[in-house]
C-alpha cells in the first residue's frame, strides 16, 4: 500500500509540474511577443528610457526634497496667513 501512495503523489507531483511548465511556457511566449507589461518593457525600448528618466528625476526630486525640506512642506502651529486678498463681487 505505501508504494502505491509513493506512486500516486509522484504522479501527482509529475502533473502538477507539466501544468506549471505549460503555464511558464504560454508567459514566456506572451513575453517575447512583446505582450502584457513585462513584454512592453522587453520589446519597447522608448517605454524602458522613459521609465529610467521617471526613475532618475524622481530621485532628483527627493534629494532636492531632503536638502531643503521647506521649500515643499510649510508646518504652521497656528496656521496660514492667506497672502493673497479675496476676491471681491460685484
């Protein structure tokens, strides 16, 4: 009986693994026709610059944001003074 059990879970774990395979196989193929955002990535050099060049500013920006804080971030205890008057009906 246990070398039955060993058979079934052997074939069991064969099945599950040719599923997994097939599945990889139909991303894999997807991918290379430049299909779905990893395949976009892949085939479109324009979109991969442009993500590097978003990537690259946002960096700039936060070491811009971490020199000098105040010029993004104004904390006030007892609030704003609104410097600009209201505008008026007529």
């Amino acid at each position: 009986m246990s070398e039955q059990l060993a058979t079934s879970d052997l074939k069991k774990t064969i099945d599950n693994l040719e599923k997994t395979s097939a599945q990889l196989n139909d991303v894999l193929a997807k991918m290379n026709k430049g299909e779905g955002s990893l395949g976009k990535l892949m085939k479109d050099e324009s979109l991969y610059n442009n993500l590097n060049a978003a990537a690259s500013d946002l960096d700039k920006l936060l070491i811009d944001l971490k020199a000098n804080p105040k010029r993004y971030v104004q904390v006030s205890v007892f609030g704003r003074k609104d410097k600009t008057p209201p505008a008026t009906v007529k």
